[in-house]
C-alpha cells in the first residue's frame, strides 16, 4: 500500500468487519449495550437476558409490570435504539 493510499485505522477495521460480515454483529452488540441508557436503569434492574436474532430484540423480563410498561413504549424504544446506532439493526422487540 502507498503512503497517498493510506487509510485509517477505524476505516480499515470497517472494512474488515464488512468483508467477514461481522457489522452486523457488532451493531447488535452496540444495540444491546445501549439498551440500559434508551429504556432506564429501572428497567435493567429487571431486564434477565437480550439477545437479537433475525433482526428482532428478545428481552427477556423478570417483572410482569415491567414488561407491560415496555409493551406501551416498544415503538419508542426501538427507534431509539435504531437512531443510536445510526442504521436499522432491528425491526422489532420481543418482551418475554
């Protein structure tokens, strides 16, 4: 590689996770860690497991009165969640 092709390293890391199909996985993982700030700290205190498949949020609840308050706001939350990653990485929440 020249010097004038030099790149950057976070660009070169892009790269990479794009070429091995990695980005998505690590958008789900920035996903899941924003989870605590998007939905309150409240409800990480009763929030057991998250995990995303096929471009669906499963959060798993040990509250029954929280997961009714989050059924109220899934739509919020999940554009939230979206906007703070900057792209579409999930198209819907599950609340078990």
């Amino acid at each position: 590689m020249k010097r004038s092709e030099a790149k950057a390293l976070n660009e070169l890391l892009q790269d990479v996770f794009s070429a091995q199909n990695l980005d998505q996985h690590l958008h789900e993982m920035q996903l899941m860690d924003a989870w605590e700030e998007v939905a309150g700290s409240a409800v990480k205190r009763f929030t057991k497991k998250l995990y995303v498949k096929d471009k669906v949020l499963f959060v798993q609840l040990t509250s029954a009165v929280a997961r009714q308050e989050l059924q109220m706001r899934r739509a919020v939350l999940l554009e939230k969640l979206n906007n703070r990653i900057g792209l579409e990485v999930i198209k819907d929440i599950i609340f078990r």
